[in-house]
C-alpha cells in the first residue's frame, strides 16, 4: 500500500468526522441569516470547545481500552474551583489558572493509579471517582455562583485580532502542545499498544503501567482545562450533576463519531474534536430550521445516531469481522 | 438586506469587544411604570428600566432550557397559543422556541445566537440564576430586550418577570390558618431540595403558622420533589407513621398528596396546593366530605405575560425591573368546572391560565388544542 493510501486508511474515522463537520456546520451558515462573521463564529467556538476538550479528555483513557466516566465531573469540579480561586489581578488570575489545572492533573492521575494498582474496571473507578470529584465540586459551590477574572475571561471568549475566536486557538495550542507530542512519544505509542493488546505489548516491553496511569492524567488535566473556560463563558460556577453528565455521555459520542474504537488501541484525538464539534452543530441546526419545538429532541437523537452510524464506518472496510474485537 | 446585514455585523462585533466598554442597554428611570396593576414591581426598591422604542411587528425567541416535564410542555404550548391570539399576533413577526437541555453553555450560545441574528427580544428560563452575566452584558449592548421568567437571573439589568414565591407560602399558611383555626398538626409536603422556589415557599408558610400570634401548630416536614408520584409516597409515610393530621400543605404533587390521604383511609382535612387540575377535580368532588382547598400556582401561562411584557418594553415602556406576576389563586368555594378546572382534560394540567390585570386569558383548549406538529 502506498503510503498516502495507508495515512489515508489509517485516518479515514477522523476524516469522515471532519467531512461531517463541514458539511453540517456549511447547512448551519448558509441557512443562517447573519451568515458567517465573528460573532456567529464566536459562539459556536465557545460552545464547541468547552466539549471538544472533554472529548480529548475521553478519548485517551479510550485508546487504553478503558473508559472515563469522571470526565464530566472533573470538568464541573474545575468550573467550582476556578470559581472560587481565578480571581483578583490578571497575575492572580493565571496563577488561579495553574492551579485548576493542575487539580485536573491530580485527579486524573488518581483515576489511574486506582486503575493500574488497584486493578480495578475502569468504568466502575471512575463512576465513584467522578462522584467523589462532584462531591467535591458541590462542596466548593454549594449554589450557583462565584466569580472569574474578567480580563482573562474576556479575553479568552473574545477574538484575536477581531476575527478568530479566542477559544479554537486555545484548542489548537492544546492539540500542538499536549496530543501531537504525546501521540509521538513513548507512552502515547504505549497507550495505543495497550489498547489493542495489553499482553503483547507488556510482552514487547511496553512500559503498561506508566502509559495508563499518563492516558487518565492527561485526560485530567485537560478536562479541567474545559471546566476553566466554561468558567469563563459563565463568570461563576455551578455544581451541576446534569452538566457533569451530559459531558460524560456526549464526550462519549464524539469520540465515537471521531472513528475512535471504543475497543482501544485505534483513533485519534483530532477525530474526537471534530465529533464533538459535529454534535454542537446539531444543536445548532435548530436555529436554522423552523422544527416544532417538542419535535427537537426527536429530531437531535435521529441525526446523532446517522453520525454515529457513520462514525462506524470502518466496519465497512474490513474483511473478517472478527478483525473489530481485537 | 446588505444594510442589515451590516448592521448585524457590527452590531455583533461591538456586542463581543471588551467589556471595560461603557455597557448600553436599558435607561434607569423613576416609576411608575405602564400598566402597574399588571406589570407590579416586586418591591418598593425595584428600579425602573426604559428601552429606546422599536416599531412592531417584532421578532420574539424563547430559549428554554429543560423541557421534559408537563410543566414545561405546557408552557411551550401556551405561548404559541398566546402569540397566535389576535391582538398579539398584530405586534408578532415570527416566534421562536429552542429548547437546550440542562447544558448552561448550550443556552448562553443559543441566547447568543439568538442576538447575532438580530431577534428584538429573547425569553429565556435561566438553568442557572449566575452564569448569565456575560450575555446580558451582550443583549443590552445590542440592544435587545432579554426577559428572564420562572427561574430568574441574579441581575438588575435585564426585565425578569415571576410570581412571588413567598407570596405563594404565604396564602398556603394564610388557608390552613384560616381552616385549622385552633393549631394542630400539620404536614407540610415541600418541592425540590436546594431551588429557591422550593425555600422561599417554606419561608412563606412558616413566616404564617409560626407567627407570633399563631396558634401552636406542629409541622411535620417531608419532601415531595413536585412530582404526583413522590408526594403520594411521602404523604403515605407521614400518615402511616403519624395516623392524624389536621392540614396539608403541597408545593406541588397535590393531586398525589390528596390521593394519599384517601387511600389511607385519613378524613379529608383542609389542603393548600398547587394548581393541578387532578387536585381541583378532587377538591370539588369532595368539598362536602371536608376536603377544602386553597389552589395557588406557579403558571406556565407566565411565559404569556413574559411575551407581553417584551412587547410592551420593546414599545418604549418604562417597566419594572423585577415584574410581581399576580399569582392565580382559586379557592374553596369557588373551583367551578369549565371555568378553573377541567374534567376532561388530564389531571397533570396546569390550571390557573388567567391574568384578569394584564388582559391574558389562555383557554385550557386553546393550549391543549396545539397539536405538537403545528408550529
């Protein structure tokens, strides 16, 4: 095979999602009355970040074969800190900033290391991590409310130089600094090793451990980097188990619909951005078409699952089925 | 079209540029406003907003969050029924209904969105009374009127329009002080933990039966979460574990509070509740047997009077910041079927559809009649 035909299979789940993404978001703008100028582009930005990053988040513990039901909840739980402590001078603010995402950091690692030394399903760890992490979320803000600091804030829901949003250039730096290097280094090859075989690749000398334990850190850290800039969108904090698991769930789905294998060991974070940014657009596809509004839910859950379907679409290519549960 | 299409632009663009920019919007001015006797202030402190008159039609959105429950369903049906009436629909373009679930970003984006389309005025339900300062910042500097109702925003910029909750408490405790004149036992069935709807009714019926000059009542508290299913649950325990009450207070699930009492075998005693058409079927059918009830409610017919008073302050309007909705109250005798209850109609139906000040009455049938396929 040659080798832009192997990048090519190699990346047909992300591209499919980006192929989606455009075709969707081009329905939304050429049916919108204000067309494309900052502004539109803007709040679609700031919307679709916020979920873009938890997918990110989800999608690393995915690769490893496992799945990160706190993800929601850390993203909640970063919204109430950052309430509480991104406040004061700008100086302050960013220090504030430093140390919610650190705080992401830590309970991801704790994710992982009750996975990898406690042995257990990560589905269950994460369903009473994530409980722990909106307990701690409702202890900080027991009711809607706090603070940010605004110039921070504004700044990062803004634009740059009047055109690009403030927030997708967040999220470009986030791919180039934490996924690209990441995907290229030892424990990023490891997490996809493990996902597709965890014998072999302890076998082949795979560091197993240490890459689980940096898949759900990470996912961590950058989940709480989505709880900051939802802070930010908000300039207060809610302890809200709906949102926590809206997150979770819809994290889930974009992940999915960004061709990665729920199975492990196959996808990539940038598919996963741009599922997520697939599903923001059928919300938004309810502004540009007249639907009855008790027909709306309807309507999201059939276009959901045709993305999900093509999300899939790997299936299609391949020749054993059996080739899907390894 | 360009033109507009420029002004929406850099509409837009001013609305998102920095926020140390002096904010628009409203005028502050004193009372007292266009029509008080609808469009109440809610306390004597409550300032006066002015907007820069627009003519009509105009183009009104309602960003709903949540929409899962009757309450709310009901709600979207009464206000496509309110901007279908004659005298309104005159003053209407388009209409618009959005519903985003519990997701506070998906909201802000949806007002948002809403504002960089150019709407005239944007009804929300807020999923969270703080995290909309920033998009209130916005509307008021494009100039659109944003209407928050039921549940409110923590803001004095921006119109909200609600009932007094404490007001409701109050006219609860008011009946069971009334009809249990000499004290007694009562169980007070309350809403939702941690809303403040749910505290400030409590406050209110407290504020009656523990007055000072009351006479002694004792108060058995338990939580009903305003749903039929869990206030006959909870009522059912309180009664099996305390055989005798004198009153019931219901915040919401009268109709399974009611039913509780009758399947336990309790004698009907006074009852102040909500306003469910199951519980005022109940009420009139055994009002001879004891069961007198006071019906007060939180209507979702309020998305009519949050229609109108966007209308009226896109008008130019000086209008209270805070609106007092008067709050629809039917009491024993005066349940009449046709007229505040409806046999035909299913129990979870919200009754109380009729502002006399403010000129709206919705008919239950005009609501119900809005097939959900008609838009």
């Amino acid at each position: 095979m040659s080798d832009w035909r192997y990048h090519f299979s190699h990346n047909l789940g992300t591209l499919t999602a980006v192929g989606l993404f455009v075709l969707m978001f081009g329905i939304y703008i050429g049916n919108h009355e204000a067309g494309l100028n900052p502004a539109v582009a803007t709040t679609a930005a700031n919307k679709a970040v916020l979920l873009a990053l938890v997918a990110m988040a989800q999608t690393l513990p995915v690769l490893t074969r496992g799945l990160d039901l706190s993800v929601g909840m850390i993203f909640v739980m970063a919204n109430c800190l950052a309430s509480a402590i991104v406040v004061g001078t700008i100086g302050q603010g960013l220090a504030g900033c430093i140390a919610v995402l650190f705080m992401g950091l830590a309970a991801g690692f704790i994710n992982g290391a009750i996975v990898v030394y406690g042995r257990l399903q990560p589905i269950i760890t994460t369903l009473a991590t994530g409980a722990i992490y909106y307990g701690i979320a409702l202890w900080i803000r027991p009711s809607p409310g706090g603070d940010v600091q605004y110039d921070i804030a504004d700044f990062v829901t803004g634009q740059l130089f009047g055109t690009v949003p403030t927030s997708l250039v967040v999220l470009l730096v986030v791919v180039l600094v934490i996924w690209i290097p990441y995907r290229s280094s030892v424990l990023g090859r490891g997490a996809y090793a493990v996902g597709s075989n965890e014998q072999a690749a302890y076998m082949s000398g795979v560091p197993v451990d240490r890459a689980k334990i940096a898949a759900y850190a990470l996912g961590g850290l950058i989940a709480a980097l989505g709880g900051l800039i939802l802070t930010f969108n908000t300039y207060s904090g809610e302890a809200s188990a709906a949102i926590g698991g809206t997150y979770t769930l819809n994290s889930i789905a974009a992940v999915v619909i960004g061709g990665t294998s729920l199975f492990g060991g196959w996808g990539s974070a940038i598919g996963s951005i741009f599922g997520a940014f697939v599903l923001r657009t059928i919300e938004d596809l309810l502004f540009v078409f007249d639907l009855p509004p008790l027909w709306q839910p309807l309507f999201q859950g059939v276009v959901l699952l045709v993305a999900i379907s093509l999300g899939a679409i790997r299936v299609f290519r391949i020749r054993n089925r059996l080739e899907l549960f390894t | 079209m360009i033109r507009r299409l420029m002004r929406v632009l850099t509409g837009s663009v001013a609305a998102l540029s920095f926020a140390t920019a002096a904010i628009a919007g409203p005028e502050v001015v004193s009372g007292p406003g266009v029509q008080p006797e609808c469009f109440a202030p809610l306390a004597p402190e409550t300032k006066f907003l002015k907007f820069p008159k627009k003519d009509g039609p105009y183009r009104i959105a309602l960003a709903n969050g949540f929409v899962g429950n009757t309450w709310r369903i009901q709600m979207i049906k009464t206000a496509k029924a309110y901007s279908e009436q004659a005298d309104v629909a005159k003053d209407i373009k388009e209409f618009k209904v959005v519903s985003t679930g519990t997701d506070v970003a998906a909201q802000i984006a949806a007002i948002e969105n809403f504002i960089n389309s150019g709407y005239d005025a944007i009804l929300t339900i807020a999923v969270n009374p703080t995290a909309f300062t920033p998009v209130i910042k916005k509307a008021n500097k494009a100039g659109v009127v944003l209407v928050a109702f039921d549940n409110t925003f923590d803001s004095d910029e921006v119109i909200q329009v609600n009932e007094n909750q404490f007001q409701i408490g109050v006219i609860n405790g008011s009946w069971i002080r009334k009809n249990v004149p000499n004290g007694g036992k009562i169980l007070e069935i309350r809403g939702l933990p941690g809303n403040s709807v749910d505290r400030d009714r409590h406050l209110g019926i407290r504020s009656v039966l523990e007055a000072a000059d009351a006479p002694k009542y004792e108060i058995i508290e338990v939580v009903g979460n305003w749903d039929d299913g869990t206030a006959q649950k909870v009522a059912a325990d309180a009664i099996a574990v305390h055989k005798k009450f004198d009153g019931v207070t219901v915040q919401g699930g009268s109709t399974g509070a009611v039913r509780a009492l009758m399947d336990a075998g309790h004698p009907f005693v006074p009852v102040a509740g909500e306003a469910e058409n199951g519980f005022r079927k109940l009420c009139a059918e055994n009002a001879d047997k004891g069961l007198i009830c006071s019906s007060a409610g939180q209507s979702p017919g309020l998305v009519a009077i949050a229609t109108k008073t966007a209308i009226t302050a896109l008008q130019g309007e000086v209008m209270p910041q805070f609106v007092s909705v008067p709050i629809p109250l039917v009491e024993h005798p005066d349940f009449k079927a046709g007229v505040n209850f409806f046999p035909d109609l299913t129990d979870n139906f919200f009754n109380s559809n009729d502002f006399p000040p403010c000129g709206v009455n919705i008919l239950a049938t005009d609501i119900m009649g809005k097939s959900e396929t008609d838009n």
